[in-house]
C-alpha cells in the first residue's frame, strides 16, 4: 500500500518539504521497519513512485537499503554516509542509536542530466518498467555535498520522531490483534448479535416507513442507502404497506387523478 503522510511541523515533515522524500528507519538487517505495518512511502517523485508499485523494482530498492546499512555499520564507518541507490540515484543514512538507520533516499548527488537519464531509462527496462511511462524526473531533489551534510543533521533528529512513531503504531497493533482475539467466538452468541442486528434494523426501517408515510425514496435518503437496498430489506423482513392504510389511501387517490 503506497501512503502518504500528512503534513506536520516536525522533522520528519521538513524532510518532506525540504527534499521532496521520506525519512524512514531500518533495523541493523537493513528491513524498513514501515513495512510491517503495510506501508511503503517513495520519495516525492514520479520515477521512484513508479519504481516501488513494481514487485522487482520493491526488492531492488530494499537490497539498496540493505547495503546502505551494511556499509553504515562497517568497523570504523563514519556516522553518516552516501551511497547509490541501483537506479544511481542518492541514499543518505545515519546510524540512529546503537542498532537503528535513519535514512532517505531518491536524491540526486548531482543535477540530472540527459545521459544519467538514458541510464536510468536503461534500469527501468532491466525491472521491466517501460521508461516512456515513467515521469517526474524534474522533481527529483538535486543536493550537493553541504545540503547531504545538512540532511544528515535532520535525519539525525527524525531518529527519536520515527521510533516512537513506530513504537506506538505497533502498540495499537498489538491491541487490535488482543481485542479481535477477546471477540466472542460462541456460534450461539454470535448468532444472538445477529439476531439483535436484524431487529434493530426491522425497527428502523417499520418507523422510518411509518414517518415517510412509506415513501422508500425519501426514507432510503435519510438512511443513506440506495431505494434497491431499502427495497431488499423490506422484501427480507416482510414489510408491505397495507392497502388500507391512510398513506395507500391517499397515494390511490393521487394515481386516480393522475
């Protein structure tokens, strides 16, 4: 799933505004931990956008990621470091903690110029993207040595912001995954909630019939269904208006003088 995460006035927002991308946190195997939640967020780029909705484009850019964090926690690596991404596009990482790597990626070290271009096209065609459906290349952020170092700085801050963004995230997964578990599973007691839904439902459905004086269109309105459902339901409870009624009565006498 490709998610987009609102604006906010922290680091990781400024990231996103400064350098059009993503700051992310990969744990020391070099897994992006946003994963195990089901969310994949490219740099703000058409090429990379293209680039991670392809199975085999996803798994180049995590063994990129891989290396980076490989090269990162080397004996005697600095603390912070480039590296090339496999479309030759920019990584920058920092170690966050002891274990953690805080990085972003789909940079350009350089401008992009027409033959790294025709090189990237050529990377595309080896995922098996066609490059001629592939734009935004004018929206990849050039940045030079000062601005990687710049980056590095607020890559350094994000660290705490997307551990405890991660952190509670997992929480509210764990606590969903306990509260599905503590959900009754007795058949008798789930078909009593059945049960208890159908009446509930009769009963909107018998009044709202009798306050509209059985106009399915307007009643189906103020239920925010369509008439086709509204008129399934009354079918499956066995609601029919009765031709005695005023409401009939009086819709009779309107079909007559029509």
């Amino acid at each position: 799933m490709i998610k987009r995460e609102p604006e906010a006035r922290t680091p990781t927002a400024l990231v996103r505004k400064w350098y059009k991308t993503e700051a992310a946190l990969a744990d020391p195997s070099g897994y992006v931990k946003n994963h195990d939640k089901g969310e994949v967020i490219p740099p703000h780029n058409g090429v990379c956008t293209k680039v991670l909705q392809s199975r085999e484009g996803f798994r180049r850019c995590n063994l990129s990621v891989k290396n980076l964090v490989a090269r990162l926690h080397e004996p005697g690596a600095p603390a912070r470091v480039v590296h090339s991404c496999h479309l030759g596009l920019g990584m920058v990482g920092v170690r966050a903690g002891v274990d953690d790597t805080t990085f972003c990626c789909g940079v350009a070290l350089k401008p992009i110029d027409a033959m790294q271009r025709r090189t990237m096209a050529d990377k595309l065609v080896t995922i098996g993207i066609e490059p001629s459906r592939v734009s935004g290349y004018d929206q990849i952020r050039a940045i030079d040595a000062q601005e990687q170092e710049r980056l590095s700085d607020l890559l350094s801050v994000c660290a705490e912001e997307l551990a405890t963004n991660h952190e509670t995230k997992s929480k509210m997964q764990a606590q969903a995954k306990e509260d599905s578990a503590s959900e009754p599973d007795d058949p008798d007691e789930q078909e009593s909630l059945k049960d208890q839904v159908r009446q509930f439902e009769l009963e909107l459905i018998s009044r709202g019939l009798i306050r509209t004086h059985w106009n399915r269109l307007k009643l189906a309105r103020l239920l925010g269904i369509s008439r086709t459902t509204l008129l399934a339901k009354m079918a499956e409870y066995g609601l029919r208006e009765d031709p005695q009624s005023p409401a009939a009565a009086a819709k009779l006498r309107r079909k007559k003088q029509g």
